[in-house]
C-alpha cells in the first residue's frame, strides 16, 4: 500500500536520496514494530544475552546507527566487522568481541564499544539462571538498551520517534503480562518480549495528511469530506462468521458477539455502510472487484439497496 501511494503522491520523494520531508498521506498502521530498524536493533541488542552471537548478526551489530559511539568510531568499527569476516568463525561470545574491539594498538580499537559492551555484560550476570516476574525482567532489560546506549546519539526523525512510541506502548503490555504470567528465565521472558514486538503493529501517525488510509474500525465515527471504501463485494462484506473455537457456539450467539452471529453482524455492516455515508459531507465512492482471479465478484448485497 505505502509503495502503490507513494509512487503516485510522492514520486519526487521516492527518486531523492533524501529521507522523505512529510507524506501527503497517512497509513494508520503500518506492519509489525520489529520490521521497523530502530525496534529491530534493540532486539538485536537485548540477543546479546545469549552469550554467543553469530560473527553476521555480530557485524550488522557493528553497523548500528542506534549504537552508542556509532559515529566516532564508524572507521574502527567497519575495521572490526572485515576482521570477524576474514576470521570465519561461525560464532563469538561478548567478550570475544570486547576483546577485538579493546586492542589499543589495533585499527578495530572501539573504547566506547568496549566500555558499552562490559557494561552490559555486567547486567547479564546476575540474571543468570533466575526466574522472575516480567517487570522485573523489564527493567533489565531496558538497563541493558541503556548501556549500549540505544536508540544512539543522533537525532531521531519522524519515523524513529513513532518507533519509540510504539516500543514504549510494547513494553507497557509487556508489564501488563505480569499479572497473567508467573516467574519465568530470562529466555522466556526475551521470547515473550521479541514476540511482542513481531505482534505489536507499529503505529503511524495522521498529523495533518490529506489522505488516510484507515481500516473501517479506525474509520468508525470519523467525518470526512471525500471517501472511498474499497473491497464492499458479496465475499468480503460483512467479512464471514468466524466463531471463537474455545467458547460454546450458543454462548457466544446469546451474548451477541457478531463474529458468532451473522445476522447481527449484517446489521452492523448495514449501519455502518450508512452512517459512513451521512458523515462524508461531500462525494463517497464504495468500489468492489469485478473478479477474483476467473471467478466474477458481485457488489454486496446491502449496497444495492442504499440511495
């Protein structure tokens, strides 16, 4: 979707080396948080835990903008990364490549690396082999995001920022987990937390685009002076009944949950159709393809009988 638009709306941003001023349009969510690079490095960082790193994972590691010290020792560090690459080992531990990185007399010196890395070395030893509750694995583990000096130095754009907050949102869940999960290792709880993050979807924010691209919960209740709704055919509107498996069927329909019910569920397709159109106060298009692959498609039943 981000591509299709941009290469309409922003085709002077797409072919600039430039990162992109302000888009004439917003995604209201846009792919999981860990996709995103800053969420993606503190994954990497808090991998360290394990001990042993792979010598690739290791180098994109190296490579970090969201590192401490990225940019003063940039040359040292892209010395140390030819040097694990000419080594070939498959693997390193932490103090293998605080080692590297702390010879004086070497090209690969990287002090602030080496001071980073013995910091966060340091926070895993007391961890080890303990079991406790997420919050207080939590803790650690922003301490340890903290002591490879994540997200960096420079100063974050626009995209970073929305990054840290869905991360901030993340860990806020994270914490919420605490009162449903019981003690767990340390592996556990960076399962849990990397898990999260690949669940988690990154959100994205509006500002004063002219174009939205929202799904029709977010849409609910909006105003608008142009809409257009995409995908209002006989096979994806009302989307189909697909009951909870771990509740009773009769359960679920007594309680009125619309997933359970498709009568319930046409009717609020219905209302919805029609109040979306009351609060777009100019021209709303509703659109449906004509085929999916060699089979033809039929607009939805319900939108035939709007005016």
């Amino acid at each position: 979707t981000q591509r299709l638009f941009s290469r309409v709306f922003s085709a002077t941003e797409i072919q600039s080396l430039q990162p992109a001023s302000s888009w004439p349009y917003s995604i209201s969510v846009s792919g999981p948080a860990s996709g995103h690079p800053l969420v993606h490095a503190a994954i990497k960082f808090l991998a360290l835990n394990s001990y042993n790193t792979p010598t690739l994972k290791a180098c994109s590691i190296l490579r970090s903008p969201y590192l401490v010290g990225a940019e003063e020792e940039e040359t040292s560090r892209g010395n140390l990364e030819r040097f694990l690459r000419r080594k070939n080992i498959p693997q390193l531990s932490n103090a293998d490549l605080r080692y590297y990185s702390n010879q004086e007399s070497w090209d690969t010196w990287s002090p602030i690396l080496a001071d980073a890395l013995m910091a966060f070395d340091q926070l895993i030893k007391p961890g080890a082999g303990r079991q406790q509750d997420l919050a207080a694995w939590c803790n650690l583990f922003e301490e340890q995001l903290a002591a490879l000096g994540w997200p960096g130095a420079r100063t974050l754009n626009k995209s970073d920022i929305r990054a840290l907050e869905s991360w901030s949102e993340l860990l806020t869940t994270y914490y919420r987990l605490t009162a449903i999960i019981g003690d767990v290792s340390r592996d556990d709880a960076l399962t849990l937390l990397f898990r999260l993050t690949e669940s988690a979807a990154l959100k994205q924010s509006a500002h004063d685009a002219a174009i939205q691209i929202l799904t029709p919960i977010e849409a609910d209740g909006m105003q608008f002076t142009h809409c257009w709704m995409t995908g209002v055919s006989e096979k994806q509107w009302p989307s189909q009944e697909m009951p909870s498996p771990f509740i009773p069927y009769a359960l679920q329909k007594s309680k009125g949950i619309p997933q359970a019910d498709i009568n319930l569920q046409t009717q609020q397709a219905r209302a919805f159709l029609t109040g979306l159109a009351d609060r777009c106060t100019q021209h709303i298009v509703f659109s449906f393809p004509l085929q999916d692959s060699d089979i033809p498609v039929k607009p939805a039943a319900m939108l035939l009988e709007m005016d």
